[in-house]
C-alpha cells in the first residue's frame, strides 16, 4: 500500500477515508470477516502519541489501539524492540513453544510473581497466553478443575460476574459478560451456573454488599468457582468500582474461601494510577489477569497470575502452542522494566487528573453532557439527550467521527441504550501539550455538531 507523505495536520480538517485509505477499506470489506472495527482510519505509522493515516493525515491517538501501545508509538517503543534485537543476536530461537523451558520466559514470570501482590500467605505461579480472552479462559479452566478438586461437578459450579462486564469474546469469557451486551452469544453448553451482581459503583454500594449478604446465607456458596471482576470496567463504561464495596468482597471472599480475579487486561501495566489498578483497594486478590499493553505494543502476550494451590497440577492439564516464547516473554519483561523506570503509572495518574479537571472546565457546563469520570488515563464522557435526560448514542457517536476528521482518534465504550461513552485512553507517555490539543480538538468538533 502506498502512503502518502503529507496530508492534514492534527487539528486541520481532513475527509476520512482519505483516497488511499477508502481503496483500503473496500479490499478490507472483501478480504476481512466483520469485527469491532467501525473507524473509517486506516493506520499507516505512529510516533509517540501520534498516529499516520495512510493519507499521510495525523492524528493524537488517544486509544492507544485499546490500551496496547502504552508506551507510545515509534521510538518509545524502542527499547522493547531491542530486548527482541538481543535474543535474534544471540541466535536464540524467537519462538521454541511451551514444551521446553527458556531462560526469558522463567526470567518474566519471576517478574510478574514479583510486582503482583496477590493473597497473603500464597505463592505465585505465572501462565502465558497471546491474548486477553484466551488467559480469561485460562483463569476460568483453573478454577474449574480447582473446585472439581473439591468434589464440585462442573455442572453444579457456578461463576460470579457483574454487570456492565468484559472479560472477552471467546466461549467461557462471553459467558460472563454482561447479559444487556449484544455481543454475548448463549444457547451453547458449556456446563456451569452464573450470577451476575450489578457493578459496585459509588451510589451502588449497599445494595452490592446486602446481595453478597443474601448470597452467604444461600447454598450457593460453596458451588462459586470465582468471581471475576474488573476494578475499574473498559467496555461497560469507564466505572470504577467503590472501595468500600470491593474491600466488602475481598472479605466475603476470604471468609467463603472464593477465589477473587481480578481482570486487570484494559487496567494494568500503570493505565490507572498505578500498577495494577487493585493496588487502589488496598486489597490481594487470588488470580489477576493480564494483556494488552504487556507486550509493550510491540508483541502479544497475556496471562494469569494465580494462587499456586489454584493453578495446574498435571503434566498436560493446560499449555498452548504460543505464550511463554523468548520473544514474547523478554518483550514483556522490558514493558514492566520500562514502566517501573520511567515511572509511568506515576504519570498516567497525574496526567489524568490534569486531563478530567480541563475536560471538566471546558464541557462542563454543556447540556448534552451527563458525567465525565474516570482513573488514571481511563476517562469516559457520557452522554444524555437534554431534552429527555435520556442515553444521547447518536451524539455520541457524531463527536466520536467528527474528531476523527479533525484529528483525535478516540473510542465509544458502554451500552447505548444506558450509558453512551467516549473513551479516552492515551499512552502513558502523553504530555499535557497533547491533552490540551486534544480538548481543543473535541471542542472545535462539539461546535461543528
Ligand atoms: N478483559 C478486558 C477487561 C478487556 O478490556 C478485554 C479487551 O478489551 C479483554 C478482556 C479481552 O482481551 P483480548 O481482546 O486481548 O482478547
């Protein structure tokens, strides 16, 4: 494909597809099965927070292509490109699969066990996976054969999830999405119960706590394999969980001897604040599951971090041809090396203060605008209709392309029949020039609404 070498500034209005770009889309519609890609941006290159069309057109990307490239585009990534660099120079093997041990997966793994706090008095046993869904299905099997150690047939097992969840889009994780999502597929077997409890925002908090209150005294109880949950939900919207209520789990947890997993695959690697967004709660949960930005944006890679005593015992049980390979694991290992150095969960904390507090300055007082909220570089706007108070998808999703075209790349989150988000997740690395920028974007896009 040809990419042309100037097109329109950030900021400068652009037709988006551009020719190029449109003759790609059209082989696209041809060669690709349908998936969630509903931007009319066909990505040429990218430098830091910026990103080329293949127009030549720049934009500040402020996805970070969904939380992978949290280092920044080009150049910040260089480092994880030369970790790779090392191991084809030693004439190692990139890939060797998962029968035989190397040094670069054992070196990534004591890694992960380290900065991963996970329940006290367990030790930690790290599996690697190439996608987020796949280390959910991990986690899921786990605590599967987990209970079935228990005498539970998987029948009678039952996982707890919340709405407004996203855990990903194969089998066993589509299983503990929330049920209002279009996209959850049922009708096919798999063997397991489910409870789905609503997501413990701030105002939700009571009523979260009495249903685990209610579920202590039913029979349920010692049938739950896992509750899974995100700390602060992507997909479902931009919510962070309350404190309280999450410390309320972590006790039920315990008290009823239920692995609680954290999906930290949208939060992790510093996107909120810190680390690991849990380490908010002043809590250890008992599996954490990993990916997106762990390969640095440069490899795919996830994973579980689970309680030893929860993890695979025999030869067999579990494994997968791609994950602990040196090329994805020694990309892992400078990802965590590269955020703890240039302190970027720091950042992404101070940077997404700055961000909310001028987001708020500048629309807050706009009528089509219900809340702006978020942690860390995950913010979300929502959206109301100001006639009727009710969801506003349709302006949503007009700013959402109206910024493309003038050069901020950004991503709807939510349910449009309940909570219309535009979702925010730069890299780690954006500057407050950028945000600024951006918010100038935004406002210059509302007004031509
Ligand atoms: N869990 C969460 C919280 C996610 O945000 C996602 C992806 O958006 C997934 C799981 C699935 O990850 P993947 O798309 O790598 O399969």
């Amino acid at each position: 494909m040809k990419v042309k070498k100037r097109g329109s500034k950030i900021g400068k209005f652009r037709k988006v597809p551009g020719p190029i770009g449109k003759q790609c889309l059209e082989r696209a519609e041809q060669a690709l099965s349908k998936t969630t890609a509903d931007s009319y941006v066909v990505i040429a290159g990218g430098q830091g927070t910026k990103i080329f069309d293949a127009d030549g057109n720049e934009y500040l990307c402020f996805d970070s292509g969904v939380c992978v490239a949290n280092l920044g585009y080009g150049k910040n990534q260089r480092p994880v490109w030369q970790a790779i660099e090392k191991i084809k120079k030693a004439g190692a093997p990139l890939y060797i699969g998962t029968d035989r041990i190397n040094p670069q997966s054992v070196q990534a793994a004591e890694l992960m066990k380290k900065i991963t706090p996970i329940r006290e008095g367990h030790d930690a046993r790290v599996y690697f996976d190439t996608k987020g869904t796949l280390a959910v299905e991990t986690a899921i099997k786990a605590l599967s054969k987990a209970k079935s150690r228990q005498g539970i047939p998987p029948k009678k097992m039952i996982f707890c999830y919340c709405t407004g969840s996203f855990h990903g889009r194969t089998l066993s994780a589509l299983t503990i999405m929330d049920k209002r999502n279009p996209h959850r597929i049922t009708g096919y077997s798999l063997p397991y119960r489910y409870i789905e409890l609503r997501f413990p925002t701030k105002n939700r908090r009571r009523g979260f706590i009495s249903r685990l209150e209610k579920l202590s005294k039913s029979n349920k109880l010692n049938r739950i394999a896992g509750f899974f949950i995100e700390v602060v939900q992507g997909e479902g919207g931009i919510n962070p969980a309350d404190k309280t209520a999450i410390q309320a789990l972590d006790q039920w947890c315990q008290k009823h001897n239920i692995p609680l997993v954290f999906d930290e695959i949208q939060s992790g690697f510093g996107r909120t604040g810190t680390f690991w967004a849990y380490e908010q709660y002043g809590i250890k949960p008992d599996m954490v599951v990993f990916g997106k930005g762990a390969g640095g944006g440069v490899v795919p890679i996830a994973g579980v971090v689970m309680r030893d005593d929860l993890s695979f015992r025999q030869m067999g049980e579990h494994s997968g041809t791609f994950g602990p390979d040196p090329i994805l694991t020694a990309a892992l290992t400078k990802t965590v090396q590269v955020t703890l150095e240039k302190q970027l969960a720091k950042r992404a904390r101070k940077m997404g203060q700055y961000f909310i507090s001028r987001l708020r300055e500048v629309f807050g007082s706009k009528i089509w605008l219900k809340e702006i909220r978020g942690q860390g570089l995950m913010i979300g706007m929502e959206f109301w209709n100001p006639e009727n108070k009710k969801p506003f998808p349709e302006f949503r999703d007009a700013l959402w392309y109206k910024a493309e075209e003038l050069g901020l790349l950004a991503f709807p989150a939510g349910f449009d029949g309940a909570n219309p988000i535009l979702r925010f997740e730069p890299p780690l690395t954006v500057t407050k020039k950028e945000i600024r920028k951006a918010i100038q974007i935004l406002y210059q896009a509302a007004n031509l609404i």
